[in-house]
C-alpha cells in the first residue's frame, strides 16, 4: 500500500496534510473520509470506515479541515473556506477513480453534501451523526445515513423528513448519542462493531439495509 500527503494551503495560514492511501495500482474505487467539527477521523467511527474501506478493496482519503491543522476553533461564518479547500483537495485525486463514496460525520455531512454537488459526479454516501442542515443533500444523493436515538443534533423528526428509496436509507442506534457511543464502554465497543458490520456491507455489496433497521447494541 503507498502512502501519499496532498499539501493543500489553507486560509488558516497553515498547510492541511490530506492523507490518500492507495492499495493498488489504477484502482477505480475510492472511500472518502469527512471529519465532524471536533472530531477527526482517527476517532472510532472514522478510524474503523476507514480501516473497513482498505479491507474492501477500496483506496482511502482522509480528510483535515484547515482550522484542524492550525489547531484553532471553526468560526461557522467561515465554513464555505472549509468546503472550498476541501472540494480542491478531493479534485487533486477525484478524475483517477469511477466508483466514490464519501463517508462523513456531524459537520463534515454537510461539507460531503456541498463538495459532491460541486462535483456533479455519482458518488455514495454513509452519512454518521448528520445535521438538520443536511437534509438536503440525503435527499438528493444515495447512501445510508447512521444515528443514535439519544443524539443531541438529530433526531427521529429530522430522520422523518429523509425521503426513503431503495438507495436512501437510515439507520437508528439505540441509546447511541452524537458521537455514536454511550455512557457504557461495553456497550459502546459493541455499537462500533455493528457499525464496522454495516461499512463491510455496505462496501462489498454496495447494497442497503432495510428500511429503519434497528441495531442492536
């Protein structure tokens, strides 16, 4: 496997170092990892979609928002230099691959939405943990969105305002909050292996689970 660092300058005076994991020569798949606001992927959620796509037989870019690399806080008002920099880093590498999914949590489902309607191409989606924001781009884009019944930021009315087809469907956690975890750590290792279960899945059959599938933790 070949490791390559895209440097992409950053309006946060600093260079984000965007990571692209190639596991073949000419490989035409490619997985495409979006960080939340405060959490980067090399936390569970990301860390493991990660690992589950080179596993599939898929290369890997993993993403790092400018203000990340800087080491500062995101001023909102400042989110459209996040989608910019990251719809020019994906551009660097997007024309080598036919087959891409973006796989993003919390904020980063927003800049996944944005950056892919830039983008004009097909791509899927596993939406982790998204915003109300976001909604309009689940429902004008294929994929699979993941969240917990005892998330803070989303919640079965905003879930309800998804348009199910068979190629957009959701799936709810129980007692799983924003971070996709709970309070007890057996039963947190435990959601992180249904998740793992459902990125191999969704990645070797490149088929969706049923309707409101509920997970068991």
């Amino acid at each position: 496997m070949k490791l390559d660092i895209l440097t992409v300058p950053s309006f946060w005076e600093t260079d984000m170092k965007q990571r692209h994991f190639q596991i073949k020569e000419k490989n035409s798949r490619l997985v495409v990892l979006f960080p939340g606001k405060n959490y980067p992927c090399e936390k569970p959620s990301l860390h493991y979609a990660g690992t589950s796509a080179i596993q599939c037989g898929f290369d890997l870019m993993v993403l790092e928002y400018g203000y990340q690399a800087a080491r500062t806080n995101l001023d909102i008002n400042d989110l459209p230099r996040v989608i910019e920099e990251i719809e020019d880093s994906i551009q660097r590498i997007i024309s080598d691959y036919d087959h891409v999914i973006f796989i993003s949590k919390s904020l980063g489902t927003i800049v996944a939405g944005e950056v892919h309607k830039r983008l004009e191409i097909p791509i899927k989606h596993i939406y982790l943990t998204p915003l109300n924001d976001t909604i309009q781009y689940i429902n004008s884009s294929d994929g699979l969105v993941i969240y917990g019944t005892k998330d803070e930021l989303f919640n079965n009315e905003m879930a309800n305002q998804i348009f199910m087809t068979n190629n957009r469907k959701v799936i709810e956690i129980p007692n799983a909050n924003h971070s996709l975890e709970t309070d007890n750590v057996e039963e947190s290792i435990e959601i992180l292996s249904s998740l793992a279960r459902i990125y191999m899945d969704f990645l070797n059959t490149r088929t969706l689970v049923q309707n409101h599938k509920q997970v068991s933790s």
